[in-house]
C-alpha cells in the first residue's frame, strides 16, 4: 500500500519510521518533510495547510492511507476535506480536534464531565482577566486558546508577571490570535507524565508513558520550548496512577468526545500532573507529542498501519497494543538561541554513525538537504534517541550517541531523564 504522512518534524520521522517497518507498505510519502525522512519517503513540496493541494496529490498517486502528524492541519479540517474526496484518513476531524485547538473548550469539556484538572476561569477580555486576577492566588497558570507550537504556557510567580503575561497574550497578540481567547487556572505541583493513546471513537487503547522537559536550559530554567528531550516510561506512572486514569480520565473523555457529537478518532495525548491530591489533566493534544513519539514508537511492537486502520474502521477493541519491556532517552539537539533567535545552515557532520547503530536512532526536526549536504534548518535540529534495557542505560546510550553529531552552533541539555536517578 502507498502511505502518505504530513508533516516535516521529528515526530513525522518517527512517524515514517515505524511506517518504514510495515510489511504491507510499499511506497510512503511526506509532504513537505525534511532531509531525514526523505532516507525513507519521497517528500513532496506541499505544506501541511495547503489542504486542496495535499487532497489532489493524494488522488492522484492513488494514496491508500494518509496519516496527519501535525496540529495545524487537524485544527484546521484536513481531515474533514480528505474524507469528503473518498481517502482514508488518520487523525481527528475538525470538530475533534478542538479538543487540543481551544483550551477553553478542552476546560469546559473537564467540567461537564467531571474529569480530574486544575481549577480555571476562561477570559476572552484583558481587564476582565487582569481584575481576575488581583484576587489570584499565586503562583498562577496563563494559557493561550489556541495552538501555539507549545510555547503558549506561562507560569508566573507574582501579580506583576500575570498582570505582563496578560498583556504579552490578549493585547499584544505574542501568540496571535491564540491568544484571542485566555485561560487562567492554579498551578499544580508534582511529577508531569505524557501518556499517548489510540482511540477509535468508543475504544482507547493507552501506549507507554514518557517525560517530557519543556524548558530550554538545563535545571528546568529557561523559556518553554517544542521539547528539548523526553524519556519513557516513566518511573511515576505507577499501577496505581494508571488504574485511576483509566477510570477517571482516559475512558471518561473518550466518552465525552462521543457524547458531544464530536466522535474522537486518532491519538489522544494526555498531559497529566501526578499531585498530591491524584493525576490532573493539564492539557490535551490530538495527535503525537513530539518528541514523546520519538521514544514511543520505537518501543511499539505491533504494525501502526495495523493500528491506526483500526481507529479509522472502529476496531481498536480488536487490538492488543504491546510495548517492549526496556526504555528509550531522546535528547534534542538544538540551534544555540532557540527557542528565540538562531541562525540556520551549519552542516551536519556525524549522521552515518546511526546507519545499521541497532538501538540507536536520530529523528530530523529541523534539516534541510543541500549541495554542501544536510544543514541546520531550525531551532530544534535532531533528536537523538537511543534504547537501552533500564532507563538509566538508555539516557547513557543517548548522551553518548548525542556526542556522534557535530554542527555549529549544537546546543543541548545535559539533564534529560536525570528525575530517573532519583527515582
């Protein structure tokens, strides 16, 4: 069969790698992608929100599955105009996929059904949110509605910092018009997990767990970013963590989503807080984290076309999704600057190290091939991702790999996975 996979970051290299592995695929496809996923597919130079585009390529090369990597594009409706030519589709449709596109929504949705987040208010006036918050406890929570490559999330300590975290979203549009609407909610303390999952519309099956660590510098300090590196699984999603999410969250908003008349097929992404009082959701995504995907999927062990033609037809109940029984590290290797200003172009040397490496992966996010060779094109440039038996193995294998890859300008975290040691 002939795949079709939009996007062009790590997480569609990941993406296009477990592809890669199925027996049933013949020939795959990635538009726009980048240098890394063009070893395994044809990249076409069609953007991601270029929806008529993307339908008529998918007509005429007669493409039998289209998977949908990005939030954009679901955001937006690509599924929505793909299914309505007769192609099959992975990933949620518009009315779906506002499950991750407004905050508010997901909130209200928390509510109404009684499942497990932090306390919030939602805003759509600055002064109404900056009289909110004079009577705020503090630290606080602000949230662009919208989709903002991850970074819309700002954690301020003091009145002063709210009152400017304000005005950075809703008057000066820092985010755009993410930031049209706001939610403020309490901040929550305790050990953040990611757990991804497949959902068909009834059934959801939950992959592995992972960690992912925002904040640019080592030590947790520094602006939010993309992801600079996750691991998984992680050591705090216990037994007892997942038999509560499983019935407080997991399956009840799987529910909701159909109860709404807004049936949710694809990958729901679980941003939980593990606190004191139990997990809370703090956010949802509707699709792969990226780069929770990059220690994820590597430690599949079913076929994903096997999978994702399951939540398309609702079979998922006939799924039994397995794991290996090791761990996985990625670090992300980055363009010193990001995530504010950088410059692009440096090649990369190193990268044939990983050709046959077993064990050991390195996932484009932001490549570009030239006739000098693969240069930088991005803020996070690669994510290299290794395996090993125990955690603790598979963060040394990582760091070590990370020392492989050489380009101006490299700049990464020494700490990812480093909450493992003191597990």
């Amino acid at each position: 069969m002939k795949v079709l996979i939009v996007g062009s970051g790590g997480r569609e290299h990941a993406i296009a790698a477990s592809v890669a592995k199925s027996p049933r695929v013949d020939k795959i496809y990635c538009a726009p992608g980048n240098a890394g996923i063009g070893q395994l597919a044809e990249c076409v130079p069609i953007g991601a929100m270029e929806f008529d585009r993307l339908t008529a390529f998918a007509k005429e090369k007669e493409i039998d599955l289209t998977i949908v990597g990005m939030d954009d594009p679901l955001v937006g409706g690509l599924v929505d105009v793909m299914e309505a030519e007769g192609l099959r589709v992975f990933g949620p449709r518009k009315n779906a996929a506002i499950l991750e596109g407004s905050k508010a929504f997901s909130k209200d949705l928390m509510k109404k059904y009684h499942i497990p987040t932090a306390a919030y208010e939602n805003f759509d006036d600055a002064e109404e949110a900056l009289k909110y918050l004079e009577t705020a406890r503090f630290p606080i929570v602000l949230k662009a509605d919208g989709l903002a490559l991850g970074k819309g999330v700002l954690i301020c300590n003091t009145l002063e910092e709210a009152k400017e975290g304000v005005r950075s979203i809703m008057t000066d549009k820092k985010f755009g018009s993410a930031g049209n609407r706001m939610v403020i909610e309490e901040f929550l303390t305790g050990r953040e997990v990611s757990v991804l999952s497949f959902v068909d519309g009834k059934t959801i099956r939950i992959m592995t767990s992972a960690q992912d660590h925002k904040r640019a510098m080592d030590g947790d300090q520094g602006l939010n970013t993309g992801g600079m590196g996750t691991f998984s699984p992680s050591p705090f999603y216990t037994p007892q963590v997942d038999a509560f999410c499983q019935k407080y969250i997991y399956q009840p908003t799987v529910d909701a989503m159909a109860s709404e008349g807004r049936p949710f097929q694809g990958v729901i992404f679980f941003g939980l807080m593990l606190t004191a009082e139990g997990p809370r959701v703090l956010e949802y995504n509707a699709r792969f984290g990226d780069p929770e995907a990059q220690v994820v999927l590597p430690r599949m062990k079913n076929d994903i076309i096997d999978v994702c033609e399951a939540c398309i037809d609702g079979t998922l109940d006939q799924i039994d999704l397995q794991f290996e029984d090791n761990a996985a590290v990625c670090v992300v290797l980055a363009s010193s600057g990001y995530p504010v200003s950088y410059e692009k172009g440096y090649v990369i040397e190193g990268l044939d190290r990983f050709d046959g490496a077993d064990g050991y992966y390195c996932f484009h996010a932001g490549t570009k091939q030239t006739e000098k060779g693969i240069v930088t094109n991005g803020g996070r440039v690669l994510g290299v991702t290794a395996k090993g038996k125990t955690l603790k193995e598979a963060r040394a294998n990582a760091y070590a790999a990370a020392e492989w890859v050489h380009f101006g300008n490299k700049y990464m975290r020494h700490d990812i996975g480093k909450a493992i040691d003191e597990a």
